[in-house]
C-alpha cells in the first residue's frame, strides 16, 4: 500500500489529546484505586498514539520503537503497581483512595 | 478496490463456511464415535446410518431448551461471554494461506484472506482475546465455583500462550518472515518444519492442547471438577457456542500448527498451481489439520487430567524454559549455517 | 474510505474511554477499556504501524488487561458508593482541567503539523525487519535495559503481592479470597 495518507496527521495527534485528557479527568475523579491505574493506561495510549503519529509524520521508525519501550514499561508497572493494590487490601479490606490515608495528617 | 473486496468476500465466506458448517457438527459425530471406538462401545448409532444424524437431534434439543439465568448474575457480562468464545475463534482464520496464488482475469489473487505482513502475529493477537470469555463467564455467573473455574482457566491459557508463541517464533526464523506463505513456500523448497524443529513441535503441541482447555489439561472444566468450571451456569444455546466455539478454536490452532509445522496446503514433492491446485491445496489442508483433530480426540481418551498445580508447573517450568531453549538452537543454527535459511 | 474508518474507530475509541473513567462497577470499566485498546489498534494499523498494532492486542489487551481484571476479581472489588461531601466541585475542577488542556494542545498541534505533509506511505516503513533491525542495532542498549527492567518487575510483583512469611499469632477468622486463592 504505497499511498499518502488520506487522513491527515492531525487529526491523530487530536485524539491522542482527547484520550489524554479523558485519562486526566478520569485519574482526579475515579476514587477506586483501579479504576485511577485504568485511567493511567488510557494517558499511556494517548501517548503512543502520539508517538506513532509523529512517527508516521516525521517517516522515521524511532517513534514505533518508543512505543514499543512504552509497552513494555506500562506492563510492569502494570504489574508492580496491582501487587502492591494486592498487599494493600491485604491490610485495609478497601481500595477506596480516600480511606488509604495513613499518610495524611 | 471493487474485484478485490469481492475476492476477500469470497475467501471470508469460503473460510467461514467451512468452520461452522463443517467443523462443529463433524468434530461432535467424530468425538463420540471415535471416543465410543476407544472405550469399546457403540457410541451414538441409532439416529441414522452410523449415528450420523444425531448433530441434528442434538442442535434441536439445544435450540429448544429452556434458557435459564442464574439470579443475581451480571446480565451483559453473561450474555456476552458466549460471544466473547467465538469471536476470537473464528476470526483467526485470516491469516492461514489455503492455496497457491490463481489468477483470475489478470490480477494474482493470493489465497489467503488477510495480506498483511504481521500475519503470525494477527493470530496471536485474536487468539490471545479468547481469555476474555472465560474470565466473563466465571465473573457474571454469580456463583463462587464458576469464579474459581474462569480464574483458572484464564491462568492457564496466559501461561501457556508464552510457550506458545515462543515456539511459533523459533519455526519463523528459518522463513524469516511472519507472513506464512511465507513459511510454506520455504517449507515447499526445503524441509518441513517440524523435522528440523521437533522439539519446538512438541512444546507447540502441549501448548496447543492446553489453550483450547482439552484433555489433558481441562482441569477448569472438568465434570468431577468444579462442576462444568466457568460454564457450569450455561445452558442450551449458550453452552452450545461454548462448545462450538472450543471446537473451531482446536480447528483454527491445528490449522496454524499444520501451516507452520507440516507444510500448510503443499506437498512434499508435487508443485500445486491453478485452480486445481487450489481445490487440490484446500483439501489437503483440511486432511493435515482432520489428522489433528483426530489426534485431539485420541489424545483425550489416553492420558489423565493434569492437576492444577502440576499444569502451571508444566507450562512455566518446563514449556518456557524448552521452548526458549528451542528458539536460541535454531538461531544458533541459522547464523551458522547449519540451517537453510535467512542467515 | 481510510477517513470513514478512522472517524468510526475514533468515536468508538472516545466512547469507551468515557466508559472508562465514569463507569461505577470497575469491571465494566475495564472491559471498555479493552474496547479502547481495539480501537486504538486500528489507529496504529492506519498509521502504518501493524507491527505495533498486533502487539497492542496481544500485550495490552491481551494479557495488561487480563492482570486487572484477575485482581478485580480476585479482591472482588464491589462498585463506587454513592457520592461524598465535595465529590461534585472536584469532578468539575478535573473536568476543567482537562478541558484547558486540551483547549490548549490542539492548536498547537494544528499548527506543529501544518507544513508537514504524511507522505507516502512505503513498504520498507511498515516492514518488521526494518524494525527490528533497528531495535536490535540502533537501540540495543534501551532493549536491553527495558529487558532487565521486566525482570525487576516480576521479582517485585512476586515479592510484594505474596503472603506474608509468617502468620500472626491470633490471625483474623475471616479470610479474604486472596490469601485462600493461589492460582
């Protein structure tokens, strides 16, 4: 398929900000601990997404390795981050974000 | 663009048709006969000649049954976890090349539905989504035993999908490709793959088994189990897609382990061109991978179940380990010559 | 025909990300998330990134995805409750945070673009074994380091989600499902 792109970069880059930005929102409201790390993975795709646009743009392959990088990155902290939502319900029975509040004064 | 979405629509419907209207009811007439054969009885031989009409009766009984839901189940999750079992299962079969290229009016028409060079890996990808059925199942079903069963299960098919696809990696370095008839012209000029990579074989064959939950590693649905596992609270038309939908899932990896380890549609030495060698193609696809199915079949009356334990034990202590082993040796082998291939 | 597939996966992609982050029962958020991922995936292929495509579905959907939802189940987390004191300015302060940041962003991403054309689109960019050959030569330390950044995590994630060595005398009657359940 040897052909320009029908549909502009734009237009990706765009929805690589919206999901961004429905990340952010959802990351500052959600207060089940899940549901903050599934907005987190929504920024990370948001954030390829970028990548593999500008890849597209600019016609170099950094920004697909990137991706890849970011991947990879995103499935261990994935699972870092779910262990330690293991070993804190373990404690405190709830994942609920505004009861894990030891640290507050 | 006109000719080309009627021949993909062509190959789809071809490929589609002969998944659900060959495969579920031969695999059913096949599985009871062949297990009867094996345990010494009859099996189902009263409704028609050899029992063949029995499929029928039972495709009857299942669309008339009554559709039970479990109170207090998760109603779109629940209903939406048959369809979860299929989709994945028939929509793998894209990526499997059926025959040589024909031409017709002029234009080369590769038998193969999808032309995209990350072939192997659109397999994984859709087959690696079958998860989410079991998880769905054991999750909306309400019930403690149906969640212990879908957890399992779900574990089992990650676990073994690594050794999985690490196999499927080292049979693709010799072709250097991930498109596959890529890999069955090289296996055409050169060797089937399973010869030189018999090890890499056994670890995709034991994998196989335990992705499509069969015998011996069909702890999560076992009957003496957790009852019928994550599909106990599934009855008639819904169990029946369960069913079917393992059925074209074994189909569908058999179909992959014949493409990448037997040749897919040639033969050894007979070169297979035109149109009759498209039909001769098809046909000889579909008898490597019934050779399979039967070796299913065969296989679940043989041996005993696993143990869970002893199942996760097997998949990331021996599988993995074998397996990498596997794709380093023929790396190895490759770089240094030994092997023809891409060097 | 390219722009009708992207504006559809585009909503579809919006939709279940909306689904995402408002969706009470944590469950059904991250099956719409999975649905993003899909969509997400198409836009890779679009881009003429296959390869990345693929692997989203078989990493992120396919097994990312499947870790929370073992833990959902497993913790048997239960939906949000219902709303607290304050909860309302907050959604609105986020809601227009994210508002200003994307009010922001595009058009400097309308104008970051405007003299660049896509250009055309060659089977040498698409190809994996370009890619590959430059993640193995260009970029072999990054790999390498991501390599040994994954076998810090699976020791981490196995270290911390573990049970706790010994039992304190007099341990609590009830048992959640995860100390009983050892998948």
């Amino acid at each position: 398929m040897s052909l320009p792109s029908s549909v502009p970069v734009s237009w990706f880059l765009v929805l690589a900000a919206l999901l961004f930005a429905i990340g952010i929102a959802g990351a500052l409201t959600r207060r089940n601990g899940i549901g903050i790390f599934l907005s987190i993975e929504l920024m990370l795709n948001a954030v390829n997404v970028a990548l593999v646009g500008y890849s597209r743009l600019l016609g170099e392959r950094t920004g697909q390795i990137m991706v890849l990088f970011v991947m990879a990155v995103a499935a261990a902290e994935a699972a870092v981050g779910l262990g330690l939502f293991i070993a804190v319900y373990r404690q405190r029975r709830t994942i609920d974000v505004n009861r894990l509040n030891l640290m507050r004064w | 663009m006109q000719f080309d979405l009627i021949a993909t629509a062509a190959k789809m419907a071809l490929m589609l048709g002969i998944f659900i209207l060959g495969v579920a009811p031969i695999m059913l007439w096949v599985e009871r006969r062949m297990s009867a054969f094996m345990q010494d009885r009859p099996g189902p031989n009263r409704l028609g000649p050899l029992g063949l009409v029995q499929g029928v009766a039972d495709a009857v009984k299942f669309m008339f049954k009554e559709d039970v839901t479990p109170e207090g189940a998760d109603k779109p999750l629940y209903l939406m976890a048959p369809a979860l079992a299929l989709i994945p299962a028939l929509s793998t079969y894209v990526v499997i090349p059926f025959g040589p290229d024909l031409t017709v009016s002029g234009k080369t028409v590769p038998l193969i539905v999808s032309t995209g060079s990350a072939g192997v890996l659109i397999f994984l990808a859709l087959s690696s989504l079958g998860v989410y059925s079991l998880i769905t199942a054991g999750y909306a079903s309400n019930n403690k035993f149906s969640l212990l069963g879908g957890i399992r299960a779900s574990a089992q098919l990650i676990s073994y999908e690594l050794a999985l696809t690490v196999a499927v990696l080292a049979a693709l370095i010799p072709a250097g490709s991930f498109y596959l008839p890529d890999v069955v012209a090289y296996q055409q000029t050169h060797v089937w793959m399973v010869i030189p990579q018999a090890i890499g074989f056994l670890v995709f064959l034991i994998a196989m088994f335990a992705e499509t939950n069969r015998l011996p590693f069909d702890l999560p649905e076992a009957e003496s189990e957790l009852i019928a596992g994550f599909h106990t609270e599934y009855g008639a038309m819904r169990f029946a897609t369960f069913f079917m939908g393992e059925y074209i899932s074994m189909t569908a990896l058999s179909m992959l382990a014949v493409t990448l380890y037997f040749g897919g549609w040639t033969l050894p030495w007979v070169h297979l061109t035109g149109w009759l060698g498209a039909i001769v193609g098809l046909m000889v696809l579909l008898g490597k991978v019934s050779l399979f199915m039967l070796f299913y079949v065969w296989v679940r009356w043989t041996f005993p179940r696993f143990r869970y334990d002893q199942l996760m034990r097997l998949g990331w202590k021996v599988l993995l380990p074998l397996a990498i082993l596997n794709l380093l040796g023929v790396a190895v082998a490759t770089l240094a010559g030994w092997f023809p291939g891409v060097g | 025909m390219e722009a009708a597939i992207f504006l559809l996966f585009a909503v579809i992609a919006l939709g279940s990300a909306l689904m995402v982050v408002t969706h009470k029962s944590p469950v059904y958020a991250t099956m719409s998330l999975v649905v993003t991922l899909f969509s997400l995936a198409v836009m890779f292929v679009l881009l003429g990134a296959p390869f990345i495509g693929a692997l989203q579905v078989l990493v992120y959907a396919g097994a990312i995805v499947v870790l929370f939802l073992f833990v959902l189940m497993l913790l048997n987390i239960s939906k949000e409750e219902h709303q607290q004191e304050g909860q309302t300015v907050h959604r609105w302060v986020a809601l227009l945070g994210a508002g200003a940041f994307v009010g922001l962003l595009v058009p400097l991403l309308y104008r970051a673009t405007q003299g660049r054309n896509a250009g055309v689109l060659t089977e040498e960019f698409v190809s994996i074994r370009a890619f590959a050959r430059d993640l193995f030569t260009r970029y072999l330390l990054q790999f390498e380091i991501v390599g040994l950044l994954l076998l810090v995590a699976v020791v981490a994630a196995t270290v911390v989600a573990r049970k706790p060595p010994a039992a304190p005398s007099g341990a609590s009657g009830t048992e959640s499902p995860v100390s009983e359940v050892e998948p």
